[in-house]
C-alpha cells in the first residue's frame, strides 16, 4: 500500500458521488479521491492532481450555477426575507455571461481540446431561465413548510462507515412529516441510481431526527419539465441499501495501488474527465 497523507482518512467516506465514480471509471476515482494524498512515489505528482480538479465538465457546470441561485433565494426564505425572481435569473444569466467571456476555458472539455460554441452558452441559458421559473412556480407549494436545512453536507455512520449526504432542501410538513426534495436541472432517467440517492438520505433523515422511514417522504423535482417523482422505501429496501454501502466502501478500499483502478475510456466520458490528460488510455486527442 502507498505512504498516503492521513487527512486521506479523516475524509474517507461513501457518497453517491463517489459510488457514482466508481462505477463509472475506477481509474477516474483514483485521481480524485486517491491521488492527491500518496507521499511517496506518486504516478502522477499530487500538486498537478489538485491543478486538474479546478476543472468542471460543462454538463456539470449549469446545474451548479442553478443549485447556486436557488440556495441563495431560499436563505432568504430561511431568514424571512422576500426571494426575488428577477434578481434570481439575472444573477443567472450574469454567471453564464462570465463564462461564456473566458470561452468555456474552466471547462474541462476545453481544457481537453474541444471548442466550447456558442450555442451551447446560449443552450444552458434558455433551460436554465426554465428551469428557475418552474422552481418559483413551485414555490408556493414549499413557502409554508418550516425550513430545516439546504445544501448543507451531513454525515452519519453505518457500523464503522462513515457516510456523506448533501440534500437540496430538507422541510417538514404541519403534521410533522420530514420532505426531503432533490432539484434535479438535467433528465428525468437513472431509476436506480436517483433511487440509492433518495435512500442514503432517508437513512442520514432516521438518525439525524430520530425518525421513522414511515414520517420520512423524498421527491425528485425536475426543474425542466416540471415533473415530481416521489419516493417512499419500506425497510426492508433501507436494509439492502444499509448492506450495500459498506460492502461497496470495502471495494474502494481494498487497495490503493494505481493499477488496481483501471480505466473504462470512452469518448465523451474521456472527454469530460478532468484527469485525462494524465491518464494514458484516455480517448482524447494529444497534441
């Protein structure tokens, strides 16, 4: 095993960012969440990791700015104060315009040889000005639930595992119920993988406030469309998932040898990977 800084394990936990790495690209996990901590002899040195991190896919980029302004308007409802649309969508369009002045360049498909056109600034613009109308359009639906928390990471344990959850916005209801709510900026699809999401929440939601999965309710709203999906889990669905995540913790850590991270290259994730400049078998083009 690799000499690696012990701040690696002090942070050390599952997420369903991380599990969502994992099973994309092995080798993809490796340069985030490894890579950065190994002391000596490194495959790649840890200073030009923590350089390509800066880096955020496009397709990454739009929901960010959206979650952003959303968190920002419901502080606002959070402190009593009045949210603001106009302000929401001009912040909005403002965050775009910074972007599309540099020429995408924070962008890790630029920084991998693509030219970041125009129509695509103007893409995410139109569907992210839809996607905060849809969000105030819903509004009044949220405006009388007592706010618990938002965009705020959590963490809970399973056994000796630790685990980290951010959710969107966490409400209750008059009659008690806890709303958990997941914005979701891109398509409705991934059944499974928004459902192991819904269910780490609901299991950080029992032990954070002490309640039942019968009090606890979680929903997807999706801003494009205007679409709610709900979810509910019996227990027995909470179990499979509670087994799952540790044994799946073990999987990342059984070893933190490079060459027990393998790529999966394919052209678009190679593409939106910002670590494909240092892996070899990234399907890129090299200059």
């Amino acid at each position: 095993m690799p000499d690696l800084d012990p701040f690696f394990h002090k942070i050390n936990s599952w997420s369903f960012t991380r599990h969502t790495v994992w099973n994309r690209c092995p080798r993809q996990y490796y340069f985030e969440y490894i890579a950065p901590y190994v002391k000596t002899d490194p495959v790649v040195n840890p200073e030009k990791i923590r350089y390509l991190k800066n880096f955020t896919s496009k397709f990454v980029v739009q929901g960010q700015i959206i979650h952003d302004i959303i968190d920002q308007q419901i502080q606002l409802h959070c402190e009593k104060k009045p949210m603001d649309q106009d302000a929401a969508i001009a912040a909005f369009v403002k965050k775009v315009s910074l972007y599309k002045g540099i020429g995408g360049e924070t962008f890790t498909e630029y920084h991998n040889g693509e030219k970041i056109q125009n129509s695509f600034f103007n893409y995410i613009e139109e569907n992210g000005k839809t996607c905060l109308h849809t969000f105030f359009g819903k509004w009044p639906d949220y405006a009388g639930r007592e706010c618990l928390r938002h965009e705020t990471f959590d963490h809970f344990s399973i056994g000796d595992v630790g685990v980290t959850v951010k959710v969107d916005f966490a409400t209750k209801l008059p009659d008690g119920t806890l709303v958990l709510t997941d914005w979701k900026t891109g398509r409705d699809d991934d059944e499974y993988e928004t459902e192991l999401q819904m269910a780490a929440y609901v299991l950080w939601a029992m032990q954070h406030y002490r309640m039942r999965p019968d009090d606890i309710r979680t929903e997807l709203v999706f801003l494009k469309t205007g679409k709610i999906k709900p979810y509910s889990f019996f227990w027995e669905q909470l179990v499979e998932v509670q087994d799952m995540i540790p044994k799946e913790f073990a999987d990342m850590n059984a070893s933190y040898e490079y060459a027990d991270f393998p790529a999966r290259p394919t052209q678009r994730e190679c593409l939106g990977c910002k670590f494909a400049e240092v892996c070899p078998e990234a399907e890129i083009a090299r200059s």
